[in-house]
C-alpha cells in the first residue's frame, strides 16, 4: 500500500460500501416511515435487482481477493516476501473476508448462527485495521504519521457506532454513522495517497503550515461527507415519496390541518386578549372619572 494505488483501492472499497449502505438505509428507513412499520437495521443489505442473489457479499469477497492477490504480488522482491507493510494491508483485508462469509450463511442458511455475527465480524475487521494502522508509522515522517493518525480516528469513530447500532438496530442514526465513518475512511485513503503518493510528484512537507493544512482537510472530508449523506437522504425521500403518493397526500392535507388549526387558536388568541384590554380600558376609565 506504499503507493496511490494502494491507497485508492481500499479507499475506493470503502467508498463504494459506504455509498451503497447509505442509500439502502435511508430507504428502508422511509419506506417503514410510509408504510408504518416498525424500522430494523442490518449490517448488509439485498439488493432490489437481484433479490436471490446475495451481492454485496460476493462483491465483498471478489474486491477483498483483489486487495490480498494485489498486496502479496507487490510485497516480493527477488522471490522473497519483504514488505511487512504489505503484511499488515493483506492482514487488514482478510479479516473483512469473515464477514463476507457470514453474510452469505445467513443468506443460504438462515437461522443456522446466532443473530448479530455480521455486525461482530464487521467490528473485529475494524478493529483489527485500527489495531494495524496504530502500528503502522513506527519511523515515519510527520506528515504521514498525521494523515494515518486521522485515519485511526475515523476507523474508531465506525467501530462506536457500529458497537451502538448492534444494540439499537431500530435507531437510524447509528446505522448512517457506521456508514459515515466508512465514507470518511474511504475519502481520507484518497487524501492519503495524494498527499504522500501523489501522482503526479509533489508530496506534502514536513511543515508546520502543511500539517495544519491537513487539519483543516480532514474537517472538510467530515463536512462534504455531511452534505453527501444530506443529498442521498433527499433523493431516496423524493424516491419513496413517489412510491407512496397516497401517505404524502395524507400527511401534506394532515400538516396544513394542523397549521390552520394553530392559526385558529393563535387568532382566538388575540381575540380574547383584546377583549379583555377593552374591557380592562373601560374599568379604568370609569374609575378615572369617579
């Protein structure tokens, strides 16, 4: 992973996971919303165009045999296996492999294994990539030891709220935070390798004006995350509505009853006031001129 590539192709993993749990998150959400079922999160999802066939863990499996196959070719040199870095990526990998193969029991052999192991799985992955990447700078520069030290945050940030939406899977919240600390992981690989692998030749300083630069971009990674989870929820919602044309009717004239409703009452309101300041006005003048 000594390289842009190798920082984009797991960042391009998580990226493309994130995105997907996203939107099937926020849609289940709506539709249990609409249709006044009672909303339950998993840790993977079917996908709608091939419902028998359980494809994000064969994705899953295929994109982690590529990330291992793609590591141990590039950790030789002269027939020998030299690059421990690459040991620790390849490591890293093989541990999401665990949950691809729980996901699929669970497809093809429902109720053999306890529920809750796909959410497991995915913890001890996250947790075995944080525990790597903490490991993982021992002599390395400054910069590099601060964009990686930004990564450990946002592996950890996923593993809270992984912990949390295990035990509050009808919380939509932490569903879309483990899937925004994926995100955020994905995005900072990119700025990873483009800070200290960059393509086309300049690499970040040692500096004291770049490390704070770094800072400053991986608040912005959060933010732009924030406004991408913001228009993914909304185009899912525009999605659902458009399926449930009936409920929305329903809710919109329910809404504009209670407006007018607050309306009414703020009017009589005023109404009442006003009469008793007349009449608190007549009391005063009659007492004015006796």
């Amino acid at each position: 992973m000594g390289s842009f590539l190798g920082h984009a192709l797991p960042g391009s993993f998580f990226i493309g996971f994130a995105t997907w749990w996203l939107y099937a998150i926020f849609r289940r959400y709506f539709e249990a919303k609409f249709s006044r079922r009672k909303f339950y999160n998993t840790a993977s999802f079917r996908c709608s165009c091939v419902p028998h066939i359980p494809l994000e863990a064969y994705i899953k499996i295929i994109l982690i045999s590529i990330g291992v196959i793609g590591e141990t070719v590039t950790g030789f040199r002269d027939g020998r296996f030299v690059n421990l870095g690459n040991g620790h990526h390849i490591t890293m990998f093989s541990f999401f492999i665990f949950n691809a193969i729980i996901d699929l029991i669970y497809f093809h052999r429902p109720g053999l294994l306890p529920d809750g192991l796909d959410y497991l799985t995915a913890i001890i992955g996250f947790s075995v990539e944080g525990c790597l990447f903490s490991w993982h700078l021992h002599g390395r520069s400054e910069i590099d030891i601060q964009v990686h030290t930004f990564l450990y945050y946002a592996v950890i940030c996923t593993i809270v709220f992984s912990m949390f939406e295990y035990f509050n899977r009808n919380t939509v919240l932490f569903g879309l935070g483990r899937s925004m600390g994926t995100l955020l992981q994905g995005t900072w690989f990119y700025q990873i390798g483009f800070s200290i692998h960059n393509p086309w030749g300049y690499n970040m300083e040692n500096t004291h004006r770049q490390m704070m630069l770094v800072t400053m971009m991986f608040c912005w990674h959060l933010g732009a995350i924030l406004v991408f989870t913001a228009i993914i929820g909304s185009l899912v919602y525009s999605s659902v509505c458009r399926r449930y044309p009936d409920v929305v009717i329903t809710k919109r004239n329910r809404y504009d009853e209670e407006i007018a409703s607050l309306e009414l009452s703020d009017t009589e309101e005023e109404t009442l006031l006003s009469s008793k300041n007349g009449e608190y006005s007549k009391l005063s003048t009659k007492e004015i001129s006796s």
